[in-house]
C-alpha cells in the first residue's frame, strides 16, 4: 500500500495549489481527481482576478483577501495575468458611488476616478450614458495556464497528481482518517493510499467525500451561476457596474471574447443541474446595458459552474453569502482526527487558501517550513518543458512537432493553449 505525507482530494485550482505549497515544503502530496484538472468549478468560471473592490461595501474580509492575492498572483504567475486593468461605471444607482468609494477605502484597494469623457475614449462601446466611473486594479487570470502551472510546480516539487482516480471512500482506524479508498478509471481497479493527513479540497462535492467520513454537520449552500460568451473582445478592461454585487453585473474580456456574467440560484446536486431558460434573455439585458452592441453581436454560447459557498445560519439569498474561505478541522469539530476541509473562497484567493491549509497541515505533522508560494514565480510550461521532455513523457511525435513548429507563427497563440493541454494529459 502507497503512503503519503498527505491525500489531497480534488484537482481544481485549490487541490493544486494546496500539493505545491505541502509539496515545496518537502512533504510528499498525493493528489487525486475524479477527471481532469480544472473539471468542476475551477475550469468554469469567468476569468477575474479580482482587484477585492466588487466586495468592498458588504464583504469585507473577501475584499481584503482578494486585494492581498491580486497583487501576489501578478508577481508569481505573470504568463497567466493579462493585467487589464478595471473600470467600475456608475449607471444609475448614484447613492452607491460614495459607499462604494469609502468601502474601498477601508478596505485599502486602490482606486483613481476617471472623467467619464476619459472612460468612452479608452473604452468607445461603453454605453456613453454612464454617470461616473472608478478605476481599480482586476485584470485577467487565464485559469487553465494558471492551474498547469501550479501542477508542474507541485510536480517539480515532489508531488504526485492522479487524474480519472475517484476516492470512493475513506480509510480509518478508531476515530482517525488514514487514508483513501481510490476508483481508478483508466484501468478498472481499486487500491488504497494512506497519508497521515487527508484534505477535502472537492468543491461543491466536498460534502460528499465529509460524509464518508460520518461528517454531516457542515452545511454548504450549492449556487450555480451562469455566464454567457460574446464572440468579441468589446474592452480592454475588466467592467463592473458600480452597485451592490449582484447579477449580470460584469463583462470580462477573456481572450478574443467577453465574458458576460453571472447569475446565482441555489442546487441541490452539482452532477445535475440544468441552466435555466431565462438565464439567456437575463444576461443580455444587463450585458448590454453595459455594452449596447451586445444585443447586436448575441452570445455564442453559455456554460455554468458551482460555487461552493458557506452556509450561515438560515441565509439563503446567495448574494449575501460571504465569499470568504474557511478551513475546517474535524478533529476539534467533530472529533475526526486526521482529516480537513477547505470550503469557500475565491478562485482569486486559492493560494491564500492553500498557504492556510498548509499551514495547518505542518502544525500536525510537526513540520517546521513556511509557505514559498508567496514569493516563488511559478513555471511558465511551455518555457520550462523541452519536446524532449514531452517525448519522454509518452507525448506523440506528431504532435509535439506540431505545437512546437507553431511558435512565432500567426497561430503561436492558439498552439500555445494546446501545448498547455498537452502538458497537462501526459506528465499527470
């Protein structure tokens, strides 16, 4: 039987940034995911990096967290950050402006007033009716770039990821998690893994893998959000509108596209769920009302993603949720020694999450080395990864060559985003 330092269950954004921080502080992680990296909520959001400002008035702590991680992920991972910028544009609801600006204050994000004359010279297809707007510091985070990045760095390190293995159930000797029952779906069989401790990092499906555990009294609140895709890249810049966060309330240029979004309604199961008619006609009212030529172009396509929110008390309106993070112990809250839980959070605020559970993790194994993450620049693959290397990792000649061949071609770009994946199918 496989042993480990510890099991991390998961292999979104946050599974893989908790393997590189235990992994580059000497431990040895074993990640395991149920498909592919980035498959649930990590793969499906709208590519924000925020600047904490949309939080800044009714979320304080998450604004505050997001502020910190903004300016660390532009260091660390700089060939995953387009750093656009963020315009927040006031349309109608002028209370808002003052709160907003003295939120942000509080909170110490950065912002800059901007003439309105100013903002439709850099940004022409902006609806030219806005009343005022405030420049913040959001930008672009491409999430899959990010995510390989983080898992090479977890795999330089030491750390072993196993997608298609699906934890099935949990070990345990007495009151104590010892380790992890696997499914793996390439080859039919089951095994088992042991580690010392064993982190639930699975996203909406965290409550899942608890109760395995006979951990049945941490609440989540399951939202979907909805986002759409306009065939055509409208701003430099990240837009919000300047109100209290709600839906349809921000347009994220993502690539050569722009990410309309989102919407919020509370599920039950996050393997089956559907996108709800209305969510279409919704987000195009509000997109346009911030850029009116949406209604002319139309969206190409939608998708959705859970987010795995912290349930409080009997709050239901998802907008009120906080969008912090918490990191449970079940030994002191439900006397299941071994075993935590990372729920909440932000895609922006992942390594944050990942240095606490870390953290956490060290103190019960008496390790005694802090967090790297910080301050060490992740790898940028596609600069640290040889064809050779990619031979040697089973990588089809034929379509090394091809990635390879495209660099400082027209098609640099899109061969680059398939190298990526490339990357990601043969060295996990």
């Amino acid at each position: 039987m496989e042993r480990y330092d510890a099991i991390v269950i998961g292999g979104g954004v946050t599974g893989l940034a908790v393997a590189y921080d235990l992994a580059s502080r000497g431990l040895k992680p074993l990640l395991l995911e149920r498909n592919d990296l980035m498959s649930g909520t990590s793969g499906k959001y709208h590519g924000l990096l925020h600047s904490g400002a949309r939080y800044a008035v009714n979320d304080p702590e998450a604004a505050y967290e997001c502020a910190v991680e903004n300016k660390i992920i532009k260091e660390i991972a700089g060939h995953c950050v387009e750093d656009t910028g963020g315009y927040f544009v006031l349309l109608d609801e002028e209370e808002y402006y003052d709160e907003f600006k003295r939120g942000c204050k509080e909170n110490q994000i950065p912002i800059k007033d901007v003439d309105v004359g100013e903002a439709l010279r850099e940004e022409p297809n902006l609806n030219p009716n806005i009343k005022a707007v405030v420049e913040v510091q959001d930008a672009v985070l491409y999430a899959y770039r990010f995510a390989i990045s983080l898992g090479l760095a977890a795999k330089m390190n030491g750390a072993e990821i196993r997608t298609y293995n699906e934890v099935i159930g949990l070990l345990k000797e007495g009151r104590r998690i010892v380790g992890a029952k696997v499914f793996n779906k390439i080859n039919n069989s089951v095994y088992e893994a042991k580690a010392d401790v064993t982190v639930v990092t699975a996203g909406p499906w965290s409550e899942k893998i608890m109760c395995m555990a006979n951990v049945q009294n941490v609440k989540m609140v399951l939202t979907a959000g909805t986002m759409a895709v306009v065939p055509r890249r409208l701003s430099k810049r990240v837009i919000n509108k300047m109100r209290i966060p709600s839906d349809g309330d921000i347009v994220v240029p993502y690539g050569n596209n722009s990410i309309v979004g989102t919407t919020a309604y509370v599920i039950e199961d996050p393997d089956n769920y559907t996108i709800p008619p209305e969510d279409a006609e919704f987000l195009m009212d509000e997109g346009s009302a911030i850029f009116p030529m949406i209604k002319n172009i139309g969206f190409s396509r939608m998708y959705s993603s859970v987010r795995p929110l912290i349930s409080v008390g009997e709050e239901i309106d998802t907008r009120k949720i906080s969008r912090r993070y918490e990191i449970y112990d079940h030994e002191e809250l439900h006397n299941v020694e071994g075993l935590l839980t990372a729920i909440g959070g932000k895609f922006t605020t992942a390594r944050a999450m990942a240095e606490a559970i870390s953290d956490l993790v060290c103190k019960k194994l008496g390790v005694k080395k802090g967090c790297k993450t910080k301050e060490t620049k992740l790898p940028n693959p596609v600069e640290v990864l040889s064809a050779e290397q990619l031979r040697k990792s089973g990588c089809p000649e034929s379509l090394i060559r091809r990635a390879f061949e495209k660099k400082g071609t027209i098609d640099e770009e899109l061969l680059m985003n398939a190298l990526y994946v490339l990357i990601a199918s043969f060295l996990w």
